[in-house]
C-alpha cells in the first residue's frame, strides 16, 4: 500500500490503524536547531482528540504524543523525527457485523476489494483517526512558520444551510476556540450548534464547510503546472476523510464573474513593488503566491456513521441486511476537522518554502558551517 507520504522536502510518512496499538509519524526534512518538544505537538493534538464535546465521538483518547527520535536537548537535530501516539479505547467488537457486510458509503467494501482483506476494527486505515499524524507532524511545520512571520488560521464556516457570514483574521484567532462548533461568529455558532443537535437526536448526520487563510506567506512560491501552490494545496485538502471539495479565492463563484470583473488591476504598493489592487484570486496567481493572504473552504460530506437503520449485503452468506451502525461517531466532522486543515496548510506552506530556499534546509539559524552553536549539546565532561 503506497500513498502514505506527504511532501518533497518536508515528508511526512504515517502509519498506523484505528483499532491498532498505535499511530505513528515520521517527518523528515525538519531543519536543525528547531526548539522542540512534546508540549508543542500535544497542544495541537488536544484540539483534534475526541471526546471534547457533545458533539464529538465519545471515544476516550487521550492522544499523547511521544517523540522517539530528531530531537536533542529540546532541539531538532536535523534527522528524522519519529512521533507515536498509543490506541487507549479501542472497541472492535461493534465492527465484527460488518466484517463481510460493508457499511453504507464507507470504505469497508473498495478495500476488501482492492487488497482482498482489511482490518476491519474500526474502519482500519481508510478511518480519519490517521489524521491524528498530520496534526502531529503540521504542529511541527507551524513552529516552523511562525519563525518566518507565516500564521495559519480556520474556521467552520458553515454546518448545513447554516453559514457565517465573512469574517476577519483576528476575529478567527480571537473567537474560533470559543465555542464547540468552532464558529469565529458567536451568534451563528449557536445556530450551528442546534442544527447539529437536531440531527443527532434523529440518529443522523450533517455535513458542512472549514474555511481558511493563511497571512504572511511570501511571493513566488510553487512552481507552473503540476507543481503549482493549489494543486499541491489541493491535493492535501482533499486527501482529509470525508473531503467532497477545495476551493481557493472566488472558488466556485467564479463561474459567475466575468474576466473584467474578475480580474485586478495592478498598483504600486507601499514598498514600492506592484501589487495587485484586491485579491479575488486567493493570494495566487499563475499557480503562485502574490504575497497576499491565500484562503479558502474545504467541504465535507455528513460522517457515514449514523445509527439510523440501512441496508447492506452480506458477500459470506448471500444475505440482506437491515443494519444500525452502533458505536462512537461524530455527528458531524468540521469542528475537528479544523486543526487538520490547518496542518494540511502549514504543510504545504513550509514545503514550499524549503523548496524555495526561503527556510534553510539544514538549520534554523541559516549558518552552515556553524559548529559552537547555542542549541549544540555540551560534553558531559564539562558539567
């Protein structure tokens, strides 16, 4: 099975099941001299873990991260950092009906399918439990960023026919962690809220929408073509589970303006430099950064568990059945799904910039040759 890596020079290779004894990352390509521990990528895994809310799997995972390798003294060393983050509440046993009878809309057939068997235990692989490694790794990639002025953001912009109206960057740092939804409006976090707990009493699902910005990424990232910043963006969009669209600037809207008014005009800004007069295009252009702040949405499909009754077959016995997917599952995915997207785009964004030469490959103080350094372990003989 291949498709488990993510980026070019900063890579990111996960493993691990939903019912197996552990999920795993490894990333490397992570300069050196990075301050780093434990504490940095928990606090990111303490946002995406279940069981924050009412509105969220009960499922009982603690999350906690162990890093087993790249690091020294509270640093980075340059070589591949390994993170591990143990199963504590698996339960397989409400997944055994559905061994050689798939569930409704899950991946539990194409698997078999594909590889002629699965780990059945909840859901196995093609679960969403394997982002619990890309926030791990994007908690890295953040640190990363914030060193060189670059700041990530997202919200749930929209929950059903429930949708926020446009919000700022500060409002969504300011009040995006306030309420379960993860709503930067406060007033439409309450209508989300109902709407999600009027599906989950009739044993249902809704779907909905994450929108993000990025501030402070600077021009001339990506490359034409395959290469280009949105596909690159796009593909680690829509690898999130239950992802049903990605779009950036105008997005979809754009069918719908003409190239006049679509387009923006060029002026000299403060420094001097030409700068486009709006940003319609989402902070890219040609496949490009411009410098400008790039945002977007993410869309998500209802999560497929739900305890309402459907019909399945069963290939081992021939039969048909009515089936109730019984368990732990979310009502509905963008409120956890927020710190995913964020580290699908620090990701992208630091991939970018190590390919640009913008972040210095080998070490975070930019100065190779550097020996004595402030982050170099001292010999024990000295102490």
């Amino acid at each position: 099975m291949n498709g488990n890596r993510f980026g070019r020079l900063f890579q990111v290779t996960t493993y691990g099941e939903s019912h197996g004894d552990a999920m795993g990352v490894t990333v490397s390509g992570c300069p050196a001299g990075l301050e780093l521990d434990e504490d940095d990528v928990q606090k990111e895994l303490d946002r995406r873990k279940p069981g924050q809310s009412m509105i969220t799997t009960s499922r009982g995972e603690p999350d906690a991260v162990v890093i087993n390798s790249g690091t020294q003294d509270g640093y980075t060393t340059g070589t591949p950092i390994g993170m591990v983050i143990e199963n504590k509440d698996a339960r397989s046993g409400k997944y055994e009906p559905y061994v050689t009878a798939p569930r409704p809309s899950h991946g539990d057939f194409t698997y078999s399918a594909k590889f002629g068997t699965r780990n059945w235990g909840g859901g196995g692989r093609s679960s969403a439990r394997e982002t619990v490694n890309w926030v791990a790794a994007g908690a890295i990639a953040q640190k990363i960023l914030a060193e060189h002025g670059v700041e990530v953001k997202a919200h749930v912009n929209q929950i059903g026919d429930v949708e926020a109206p446009p919000v700022t960057f500060e409002e969504m740092l300011e009040h995006a962690e306030e309420n379960d939804v993860r709503c930067a409006h406060p007033e439409t976090a309450e209508r989300m809220m109902e709407k999600i707990e009027e599906y989950q009493k009739e044993g249902d699902s809704i779907g909905g929408s994450v929108y993000f910005e990025a501030r402070g990424v600077p021009r001339g990232l990506g490359a034409p073509r395959f290469d280009s910043f949105p596909a690159r963006l796009g593909q680690a969009m829509l690898a999130v589970p239950a992802t049903t669209g990605f779009e950036y600037g105008l997005g979809r809207e754009a069918r719908e303006w003409t190239g006049k008014d679509r387009n923006e005009d060029w002026e000299f800004g403060e420094d001097g430099d030409p700068t486009p007069v709006g940003n319609k295009h989402g902070g890219l252009q040609g496949g490009i950064t411009t410098g400008q702040p790039i945002y977007g949405e993410v869309s998500f499909h209802a999560p497929t568990s739900i305890p309402k009754e459907q019909k399945t077959v069963d290939w081992e016995t021939g039969e048909e059945k009515d089936i109730q997917v019984v368990g732990r599952h979310d009502p509905v995915l963008p409120p956890r799904a927020v710190p995913v997207v964020e580290a699908m785009l620090n990701l992208t964004v630091v991939d970018f910039m190590l390919l640009s030469g913008r972040i210095n490959p080998d070490r975070m103080d930019d100065e190779p040759g550097e020996y004595d350094t402030d982050y170099h372990p001292s010999s024990p003989r000295d102490e």
